[in-house]
C-alpha cells in the first residue's frame, strides 16, 4: 500500500473558496472532512436533522468510497448539531448507518454554522489497512 496522500473534492463550491478536501487518505486513514447535506447549492432536508444527518453521512461515505471503502471502514463519527433538541433524530440515523459497525463517536453542540439552516455536519475518519 503506498503512503501516498490522495484527495478527493465533491464539488461543493466552498472547495474550491476556501481550499480544501472533502477526504484526505494518507496511509491507512482517510479523514472526511465537514459534510453537510448540501449537494452543490441545494440544502437536503431543511429544517429536518433526521434527513440532514442521513444525506451528510451518505455525502462522507460516497467519499470514503472513491478509496474503496465502505462503513464497516469507519472507524470515528463526529456529529456536530446547532441544538440538542436533535441529538435524538441524528442519532437515529448514525445508528440506522454505523449501528453495526460501532465506530468510536463524538456529539458536539455548536452556535451554529456558515448557513443558519445547517443543522447537522458529519465527519469521519475510516481505516484501510489489512484487516479493513
């Protein structure tokens, strides 16, 4: 396996705005960055963290596939969420993905984010090395 680092972009415009990777491998880690359930310009489940969580972790897992990876892959969550009122409803759907696999995860509340009707963002970081 070549150590490498590889990058892949979704084509979210803020990409190419403020520089940067959706996900990153390098060795046996690749690192999704901040997804939301933006694709392009239009914000899937507004108003809905259940569908934002649901779109943002199918965003990251499309971008751990461009590695051939899939979610038993993942290794890491992050779900970070503007109100705890949701923590339920995202939850719900991390565990409807990674429920099985049980990759270590962390919840966080935020003030908020670029776009106020962001209501969840999503990283992850999955392993590919031999025993992946």
């Amino acid at each position: 396996m070549s150590d490498a680092v590889r990058r892949v972009q979704s084509g979210s415009p803020w990409e190419e705005v403020f520089g940067f990777a959706r996900a990153v491998a390098a060795g046996d880690r690749v690192v999704v960055g901040g997804t939301t359930s933006f694709k392009g310009t239009v914000l899937y489940g507004e108003g809905d963290p259940y569908e934002q969580t649901r779109v943002a972790i199918d965003s990251a897992l499309a971008a751990i596939a461009e590695f051939g990876l899939g979610p038993e892959s993942v290794i890491l969550t992050r779900l970070i969420l503007t109100h705890a009122r949701d923590v339920d409803a995202a939850g719900r759907a991390h565990q409807e993905v990674f429920g099985s696999v049980r990759p270590v995860m962390t919840l966080s509340v935020v003030s908020g984010f670029v776009d106020p009707r962001i209501l969840v963002e999503v990283e992850l970081e999955a392993y590919r090395g031999e025993s992946a």
